[in-house]
C-alpha cells in the first residue's frame, strides 16, 4: 500500500512540483496550501508522513509541526521541512518544534526522496 504523504506549501508552483516529485517515487499526496489546510487535511484525510514550509501565511510550518507533535495520535509522524531560510536559528528553532529533518531549497529531488526514505524507515518502519 502506498504511504500518503502530507505537503503543506504555499508557493503554488513548488507545491505541483514537490507533488510531482514525491507522485514519481510511488507516494500518493495531500496538498495544503498553508498549515491550517493541510492540518484539516490531515485530520480528516489522514497521512503517514509530512514534508512542511517552514514559511507560509495562515499558519506557518513551526506551528503546523507544534500541533502534530502536541496530538497523541499524531505525534510520531515523520517531518521533513523546508525551507529557503538557511540561517542555523531556523533550523533549530525546527528541530525544537519536532522537524525530524530539515531540507533548504532549491534542493535536489533525488536528495528529498533519499531524506524521506530515511524518516521512512527509521521511524515508520519498512512496510
Ligand atoms: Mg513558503
């Protein structure tokens, strides 16, 4: 079975294409176009893993991760955010709210999947 993979992006052009991306290595996606979007598409439609922007409006991907790592059957969802920020504050302050990694655009595609191939496995477990 495929594993659902929750997009949270509000660049609409990035948000096709990291949907394309993830599609072509056999993920079936949920896109947000910001974090409350795709937390009510989280909850309702339910995901196994989450690649979050860290900087969209509405709510941000800090938030959006505080929320999945504050709900109990939520809470050990793999995150991989992105980001164009590459200051080490930002990155941190994601690690601090929960990301389990971190990835700063542009970035290759092939590296995306290999990062969430590796949350994955480590956390999920192979199916
Ligand atoms: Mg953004």
């Amino acid at each position: 079975m495929k594993r659902k993979v929750l997009l949270a992006e509000d660049d609409p052009v990035f948000r096709e294409l990291v949907s394309d991306i993830l599609q072509e290595a056999g993920y079936e996606v949920v896109a947000g176009e910001n974090g409350q979007e795709a937390l009510d598409l989280l909850l309702t439609r339910g995901a196994d893993m989450a690649v979050l922007d860290l900087n969209m409006p509405v709510m941000d991907g800090l938030e959006l991760t505080r929320r999945i790592r504050s709900d109990e059957r939520l809470k050990e969802m793999p995150i991989l955010m992105l980001t164009v920020r590459s200051y080490v504050e930002d990155q941190i302050t994601g690690f601090d709210r929960g990301a389990d990694d971190y990835l700063t655009k542009p970035f290759d595609r092939k590296m995306l999947i290999a990062r969430l191939r590796v949350l994955e496995r480590r956390i999920l477990g192979n199916a």
